[in-house]
C-alpha cells in the first residue's frame, strides 16, 4: 500500500488523472540480462516493488515487452490487487524477438494486441496511460514520419475503454503537435539526462501546456553517467553522483517526472533520496556544463 504519511518527494505533478510524486519507478530492470527472460532474483524484485510503494511511490513504469511478460506479470504478483491512486503507465510499439531484440510493432493489429496483453498480464481492465513508443528510428532514436496510424489505433482503443490516457514515447516535437491535433496527449516520454539534453526547448514548451515530461535513461541507461564535475558536486553534498544527477532534473523544470529503475531496494532507496537534494545554482551552472562537454 502507497504509504501516504510521507510526503511527496520532490513534490508532486498532475498526470494520469491523479496528483503523483515526481519520483516514481522504472520496472525495466527487473527483467533479465538485457531487459530479457526472468530475473536471477524473483523474490528480490517483488521486495524492490512493495517498498517503494510502501515508500510513497505512486507511478511505476513498465511494458509488456519487457521480458517480454516477465516484468507486468512480477507487477501483478507484488501489488495487486493495485491501490487507486497507483498509476502504472505502460508502452506499445514493440515486440521482442526470440534473440532478445526489439522489433517495430505499430500496425494496428500489434497495438490492439500489445494493449490485451498488457491488460492479461498486469491484471487490470483498463490501462492508466499507454505510451506509443515510435520505432522509426533506425537506430532506436526519435526519427520523423507519421504516427498517425498507430496513434489513431491507439485513441480508438481508448474509445472503447481498455486505455485512460495517451502518451508518446521517442518522439520529436513535429510528432507531438502532429499527435495533440488527433488526441489529448498526456505524456512525453524520451532520452534526457545531464549529458543528453536535445529536449531542452521541448520540455519548456511541454511545461507551457502542463505535459508531463519523463526522461527515459535518466542516469545514462546501459552507459551510466560519468563527470569529474558531477562527482565533484556530488562530494560537496555527501551524495552520491547518480543521486545528484536525478536531483539536476527535479530541479530542471516542474514538469519533469523520474522513473529511475533498479532491482536493488538498497538502490531504490538511494535514488528516492536524491529529492532530497537541492543544489545550489553554482552547482546547477557548473552540471549544465556537462552537456556542451566544458
């Protein structure tokens, strides 16, 4: 259960219909090696998704293609039946192919697919927010073209009642105006961190509308986050430089939310502290720098 006597760290953002702590959980490593097949530790990921709701968190991020199954269905076995106030936000647009690698799926046949599957194995009869991840990228990065036809996909499911909310997931801001023309879109979800700051102009334009704004590897992903300054910083504060990095976006704008993952509680706990961080603005110009590389 979300305890409720703790106050929101970082405060909170309004998305997906409720007010949530801007520090949530990103349940993509409770997967496997490479976001695939089981964990080594079943048991340890359960642990790690009770505390941090019992810890306050309320907005888990997931998907369906993680594993693929394996990390909705520990979702479901950890915290169901799930609190009302618990937003778990989910993506489509991907499947997994049997060599562990990620495939488009954003026909309109995959998505309506994707989205039952996601409802099966999460235990739930409508979905608070599905993300559309595009995969026109041939790299997996944001690339142009249409989403209208998977987006339109997408909003008549949410006609039929199986998805509450839309977002989309690595995009570029012609395909969000493009998309806010079809449907409300509730969130923005793409790379952002200290050293990858391309969104800088987009999240200002977000925040305008109120659009939530969740940067995805926001401590570097698979290439985690390395600065003398960052370090430095982070030894001036008695921190540790990831938790400083997580601080640098809570600070970055009010619309920014976190979903940090991990399949440690100890590292959970690490990282639900960093709103606990201010940084001074000596300390904010200096990690700025990072991204220009001075």
């Amino acid at each position: 259960m979300i305890n409720r006597s703790i106050p929101a760290r970082g405060g909170t953002y309004p998305f997906g219909g409720h007010e949530i702590a801007r520090v949530g959980y990103g349940a993509m490593q409770l997967a496997g090696k490479g976001v695939f097949g089981p964990p080594r530790d079943r048991a340890g990921a359960i642990a790690v998704l009770r505390t941090a709701v019992e810890s306050g968190v309320d907005h888990i991020d997931t998907s369906d293609y993680y594993g693929p199954h394996i990390t909705n269905q520990i979702i479901r076995e950890a915290l169901h039946p799930y609190r009302d106030d618990l937003v778990i936000v989910t993506k489509i647009g991907a499947r997994r192919g049997e060599d562990g690698s990620w495939v488009p799926a954003m026909s309109p046949q995959a998505l309506t697919q994707a989205v039952h599957d996601n409802l099966r194995n999460l235990g739930l009869d409508v979905l608070d927010v599905v993300n559309l991840r595009s995969m026109l990228g041939a790299h997996g990065g944001p690339a142009d073209g249409s989403l209208e036809e998977p987006l339109t996909a997408l909003a008549e499911l949410q006609r039929q009642g199986l998805v509450r909310h839309i977002g989309l997931s690595n995009v570029t801001p012609a395909q969000i105006a493009d998309g806010r023309r079809l449907c409300q879109i509730a969130c923005v979800q793409n790379m952002y961190n200290l050293a990858h700051r391309d969104d800088d102009a987009l999240i200002e334009d977000l925040a305008r509308h109120g659009i939530p704004y969740v940067p995805f590897f926001p401590l570097g992903g698979f290439t985690p986050l390395q600065s003398t300054a960052l370090s430095e910083v982070a030894t001036a504060l008695g921190a540790t430089p990831m938790q400083v990095a997580l601080a640098w976006l809570l600070q970055r704008s009010p619309n920014i939310l976190l979903i940090p993952g991990t399949s440690s509680v100890g590292h959970l706990r690490e990282n639900l502290a960093a709103a606990d961080l201010t940084l001074s603005s000596h300390s904010v110009a200096r990690l700025d720098r990072i991204a220009a590389g001075t």
